[in-house]
C-alpha cells in the first residue's frame, strides 16, 4: 500500500540512516555536484559561520530547483529540506525526495508533525533546511518572504543561518560558463518574536546577495513553506 502524505510529513530520528546519508551524499556531493562544477565556477564564502553542532536552520534565499541539491552539495552536515505536501502525490518524485530525506509539509499551516520531524532531525545529527521565500524568486529581488520559518525556529527553540545565493537561476550548459556565488551569513539567535527574526534574515539576505526586498502583502500574510 502506498504511503500518505502524513507518512512523508512525519518522520523518526531513525529514518535519517546511513542508508539516505549515503545516498544524499552520491546524489548531491557526488553527481549534482560533478555537474555543477563542470557547467558553474561555484564560489562558496563564509563556512567560518557554520556552527559546530546541528541546532540551526539553513535558510537560503531560492532561485532554482538546483538550490536544494547545490546546498546539500556544500554543507559539511547531511540537510532535510521540507518539500511542499503535492510533490510526494507524485509517484517516482515521491521515491527520490523520500530517500533524499526531504519530508511533506502544508504551506498553509504549520502542523505538530512538522514540528516533531524538525526535532527528529535533530536526534539524528543531520540539519534542517528551509526556503524562506516559500517558492522561487526572482533574481535582484528577495519577495514573498513568510514568517513560517521564524515560527518553526521559536517553537523548536533553535538559531537561524542565512545563506545568500547568487546565479543558480542561470541556466548554462556549456563547461565553466556560468558562474554561482553562495554566501553563508551569521547566526540569527533564537527569538520569541518571529518578526524580528524574519527582519533579521531579510537584511542579511541583502546584504549576502546585493538583491532589493520587496513587499508583498498577498504572499507574506501567509505561513508558507517551501516549493
């Protein structure tokens, strides 16, 4: 029988094994990223930022669907990106970002079980990701920005990274032609208020990226997730 979306939505410390650690670790560090340093010059600055242990959110602007793989490429830590809940109603997606350790969240609201796979993330030793924007950018602009992911931070009591990212949206195919710039910020502390915490990770985005933010009232009224 096929599994439902709550059983993609919640997950054990357990099921971030060997077994997906070390197929996330061929797929991303090893084939995405052959293909990315064949095609990009891939820059990465600011990994002095990264903290020693794993009670942090990765949380990048987004601009391509080669963000989430590209990320995991060039962390140190194994990362669980939250997927929004309609891709695993595709079958063979489904199966590929279930053993890349992704997991099914509602964009419209944040539910206990999000909340219990975040800690079990964390039991496991890998690092949690999240897209701030709740679905891609466009390039020069940070928008529709949600408060989604500084709720999750409060409620799971843990820090926030920023990581800026410039010219993933850039589609190349020819050897070295494009260029990828990821700039790692500083940790934004915990905080009981999630709209400081958003404003914090929204001016470090700019200053990490060079891009303008723009408000969007329709988009940043909603807790999102990620697309």
């Amino acid at each position: 029988m096929a599994k439902t979306q709550t059983e993609y939505s919640t997950r054990k410390a357990s099921q971030f094994n060997w077994f997906r650690t070390m197929w996330q670790y061929i797929v991303c560090k090893g084939i995405y990223m052959l293909r990315l340093k064949l095609i990009y010059r891939i820059e990465v600055h600011g990994k002095e930022n990264i903290p020693k242990n794993n009670r942090y959110l990765v949380c990048p602007n987004h601009l391509s669907t080669l963000d989430p793989p590209m990320m995991v490429g060039v962390w140190p830590r194994s990362v669980s990106f939250m997927a929004k809940k309609e891709l695993f109603d595709i079958p063979l997606l489904r199966w590929w970002l279930d053993w890349l350790g992704a997991f099914a969240v509602d964009r419209e609201k944040l539910s206990p079980s999000t909340v219990k796979t975040v800690e079990a993330i964390y039991d496991s030793k890998w690092v949690m990701g999240i897209f701030p924007q709740g679905t891609r950018g466009i390039p020069g602009e940070i928008k529709g920005v949600t408060k989604g992911f500084a709720g999750l931070a409060r409620l799971t009591k843990c820090d926030i990274l920023p990581v800026g990212i410039i010219g993933s949206n850039e589609a190349k195919w020819m050897p070295f032609s494009g260029k990828i710039i990821i700039n790692i910020g500083k940790i934004i502390p915990y905080d009981k208020n999630p709209e400081v915490v958003k404003e914090k990770w929204i001016k470090q985005i700019q200053e990490l990226t060079g891009f303008n933010y723009v408000y969007s009232e329709e988009n940043e009224e909603t807790e999102g997730a990620v697309k």
